[in-house]
C-alpha cells in the first residue's frame, strides 16, 4: 500500500498509509477500535475502494485486478456473514466450488479441517444453530480451503476454543514454512507478539509504529516489556491505571 486514504464523509478511516509486507511474513496491524484496521484489511482485498493512493496484492494492482486477487488469498473477516440457511458441509462445499477446486480434493480438505477443528458430526446441521465459535471455525476453514498465497486474517480467534485456537496458530506458523503471507489484526495482543514476526501500530488511520518486538520495544522506550504496555504508551493509553481508580473510588 503506497500512499492510500479513505474517507467516510468527514471522518478518515486510512490517512497515508505506506505498508510493505513480505513473502512467508506473518504480519499483524493492531490498533485500537476505529483506527483503520479493518479498512485497510478490506483495501487490500479490492472490497473497499481507497480515494487516493496505490494498493498491490502479491504484484497485482487490486484495481486492475480484483477477482484475480480475490482468487488467490483467503479472507476471514472481523464479523462472520455466512449463508446461515445452508448447512456447514454445504457453506463449504460452495466456497470450493467458487475457488474452482477439484472435487476429490474439496472434500480431503473439507474433511481434514473438520475434524482438526472438532467440526465432525456437525457438518451436517444448519449455520443457524452454531454456536459463534463454531461459525469461526467455518469461516476459517473457508479461508484456507483453496490453499491461499496470502491470508487476511481480521481477528481469526475470536470465539474459538484453546485447542482450536491453538492449531491455527501452529497452522499459519506450518504455511509461513510454506512461503504462504498472513496479514492478521487481533486485540489480543499476548497473540500477536507471541506468533507475527512483525507488528503494524495504527492509530487514527496511520501506522504510528512499526517492526518486530525488539524494535518495538526501542521505539516506545520501554526495554524488555511486552507488547501491551508498548501499545498502550504509544497509543497515549498509558493512563489506565488512574482511569480504574477513578472508576473504583
């Protein structure tokens, strides 16, 4: 991304924002809510027009190129909107087809997710009755079923149990031996410093910090801390502490 804005009316969701990200990188973007993260997330994917600016998805201009980007990363977004009206094993079966994936092959993959992820038995009920975990856990599936190059990943653990919460994690850590890209957001940050190589700081639509935990760490003056207390100083939320005692008098 080289140069891009987006506005909705007055307000600027993504403000000059240049962003690099690397082949086999697993990359987050934090930031706190309404800082453009998921904007630029959808930007990349040609679901969001930018105003101004460049956007290039694995050498191809988005704009040029939209469906064939679509085509090759597997998206997974913030909020969930499957076709509830289908069972599981149908949503699926659907998102292999639109990818254009043999048929033995959809359903080896199909099968294998399902089960890792605890799914079996289930396939066959209707998206309706999930529980919001077990949507996730579709959703991701369906990201991944095509063997993407890139993933974009808009909080990916939301709702999931540790264990599955732990296979992807040791998943997107298997891909990225594969040369596959992931570009993550998530709140939680223990995650994100625990499995991105890099970390994207955004706040009010520009990346304010940028590099692996050590230059991070350097950036926010703050040696040998974690994550949360780097965010939460370069954010200018350094003040929780007096906003709970205040809350607690």
């Amino acid at each position: 991304m080289k140069d891009v804005m987006k506005r909705y009316s007055e307000i600027t969701a993504v403000n000059n924002l240049t962003l690099s990200v690397e082949p086999g990188e697993i990359f987050g973007i934090l930031g706190p809510n309404g800082s453009g993260k998921s904007t630029a997330m959808k930007m990349l994917l040609g679901l969001v027009q930018p105003d101004a600016g460049s956007v290039h998805v694995l050498g191809l201009d988005v704009r040029q190129n939209a469906l064939t980007v679509k085509q090759l990363v597997g998206y997974a977004p913030e909020s969930s909107h499957l076709y509830e009206f289908l069972t599981g094993i149908e949503f699926l079966d659907f998102f292999g087809d639109i990818y254009g994936m043999n048929a033995e092959e959809k359903k080896t993959r199909i099968n294998e997710y399902l089960e890792a992820l605890q799914l079996e038995g289930r396939e066959g009920d209707m998206i309706s009755s999930y529980s919001s975990g077990m949507k996730q856990k579709i959703a991701l599936i369906a990201a991944f079923l095509h063997k993407p190059k890139l993933l974009i990943l808009d909080e990916p653990l939301n709702g999931l149990d540790p264990r599955s919460a732990r296979i992807v994690k040791d998943f997107l850590q298997q891909l990225k031996l594969q040369g596959v890209t992931t570009i993550m957001s998530t709140h939680i940050l223990e995650i994100a410093q625990a499995v991105c190589d890099r970390i994207g700081i955004m706040y009010q639509g520009q990346i304010i910090a940028l590099g692996n935990m050590e230059e991070l760490r350097k950036m926010a003056m703050l040696p040998g801390s974690g994550l949360e207390e780097i965010f939460l100083k370069l954010t200018g939320s350094g003040d929780v502490e007096a906003l709970v005692e205040e809350l607690t008098r």
